[in-house]
C-alpha cells in the first residue's frame, strides 16, 4: 500500500514531528512495507483463534508493597524550579 508525502506530513504534524524532505520520503516507503506486511497478515484465516491480550501468559507482575523511609524534603525540593517553606511552590491556576 502506497504511502504519499502528504499522508507522512498529516502524522508528522499529529505526532509534533519536524521531518526533512529526506525523512518524509523515506518514512512514506516504510510506512509502506509496514501496511503492506499487515494487509497480508488480514489474508489468514483467524477464525479459530481467540482473542489475546498479550502474546504470552501473564499473570499479575505486580509487586508488594513494601514500607521504606521517606525522601528528605531536602532532595524532592532539589530539582523543583521554586519552592518556598519545604513545599513545591507552584503556579496559582485559580483566581
């Protein structure tokens, strides 16, 4: 399936993207292959098999909660733009 410039330029804008000429041209070819490779995934015969969440088994990989010591207010204020009396001090959003 043909991918034209104007197509890889409409998802570029979506996705925030400044592509060159060479890039565009070059990602309307593989974009190409890829919707070519999946139009021939659609010619096989998928009735006898059900629907899946993820290719493997997974069970739940969540961990337990576990208590620890809590951050210094010292090292969660080291990176904040601004702060003021230990807290993150932020922009005021409501009159």
């Amino acid at each position: 399936m043909a991918i034209d410039i104007a197509e890889v330029e409409h998802v570029a804008y979506l996705s925030r993207l400044r592509l060159g000429d060479e890039e565009k041209a070059r990602f309307a070819e593989q974009l190409g292959h890829i919707l070519d490779y999946v139009e021939k995934l659609g010619e096989l015969d998928t009735s006898g098999v059900e629907p899946m969440v993820h290719a493997i088994d997974r069970q739940n990989v969540t961990r337990d909660d576990a208590v620890g010591d809590s951050l210094p207010h010292e090292e969660a204020l080291r990176n904040a733009p601004e702060s003021s009396e230990g807290c993150f001090k932020v922009p005021r959003i409501i009159d």
